[in-house]
C-alpha cells in the first residue's frame, strides 16, 4: 500500500473512530410516553400501546422516565405535552388520536406545542405500513424534545417507532447542540448539509 493511500486509510479510520466515541459519549437518552386514549384514561381497558412503546425504547438504549395517560381532547392533550417538555431534554412519544374518529386530535394539540416540524420522520412512519395513509400523526421539535406522533394500535404504533428508532439519537444529539458529525457510512457532516 502506497503513503497516500495509508494516509487515506488512516484518516477514515480517525473518523470513524471519532463518530463512534461521539455516539458513545451522548447524554443519556430520556424518552416519556404519552397515552392519549378515552377508554384507558377511564378505566374501561389497559393500555396496550404505552407500555410497548416504553419497553422498545428500554431496548433500544432509552431511559423511559414517566409515562402517562390522558383522555382525548385538545386542551388535555396539549397541557399533557408542555408539562412533558417542561425542563427536559429528549424523545416523548405520543400513542393514540391520530385517525379520523371525531375525538382524535393529538395531531392538532401536538402542533399547538411544537417549535418546528419534522415531518421526514412523520412520513417515514406513514410508509410502514398500507395503514399508515390513514395517519395523521406530527412529528418536531419543541424546546430541547423531539415528539413523535403513533397509532393508538399496539402494532401501529411499535410499527411507527421502528421505522424511525435507527435516526432518533442522531436527531436529539443535534436537537442537543452536538456537533453532527455523521457516521462515515451516512455521508459527512451537516456543516454543508441544508
């Protein structure tokens, strides 16, 4: 191997180990979970979404640090949320209110609470599924969160996280102020990125 190309090598492989010792030293992933359903905040059925949720995020590396319940409803979902975001820095997931039934407006009380959209992740978790066309789920920023709409259902909304989980930490470290070094394999770095 000539110089040049162990220079090359050299250099791409100080990268790479930089990328991955910046992954590795991210805060802490905090993650909530909101359920937002009539039936489960009444009493008349268990949550079935919340707690599946919570356990992905355990498994993908998550500290799940509250979960709750809320009815449907745009003030209840809307105050549920700010609190959430209250002095936190991380990921809250919503479950429930994002199909057409007349009480389903967690899409509506989630932009009332967002700085910013995101909707690349919104569509990404739109596509998983033939389903999916029939959900009207946000995703975005608000403060230092990044909030993620899902489907009440227990498949939709693990379906919906999946579709997304692989981008999540990258986004909340740049929500985070990171420097967003991209790992070599996604192509470079958001300083030239739009």
């Amino acid at each position: 191997m000539g110089g040049q190309s162990l220079k090359v090598v050299v250099a791409y492989v100080a990268l790479w180990l930089r990328v991955r010792i910046t992954y590795a030293r991210i805060m802490t992933l905090a993650a909530k979970v909101l359920t937002v359903s009539d039936s489960v905040a009444a009493g008349q059925r268990g949550d079935q979404s919340g707690p599946r949720l919570a356990a992905r995020l355990q498994e993908a590396g998550y500290d799940v640090v509250d979960t709750r319940v809320v009815p449907d409803g745009i003030e209840s979902v809307t105050d549920a949320l700010r609190e959430l975001t209250l002095d936190f820095a991380g990921l809250i997931i919503t479950t429930g209110g994002t199909g057409f039934s007349p009480r389903d407006v967690t899409p509506e009380a989630t932009l009332r609470v967002l700085d910013r959209e995101a909707p690349g992740l919104s569509e990404a978790m739109r596509l998983v599924s033939p389903l999916g066309r029939l959900s009207r789920a946000r995703a975005g920023t608000a403060g230092r969160c990044l909030i993620l709409n899902t489907p009440g259902s227990p498949g939709g909304a693990l379906e919906s996280l999946e579709a997304v989980v692989d981008v999540l930490a990258h986004a909340l470290e740049l929500l985070h102020g990171g420097d967003g070094h991209h790992p070599p394999d996604t192509g470079g770095s958001t300083a030239i990125s739009s």
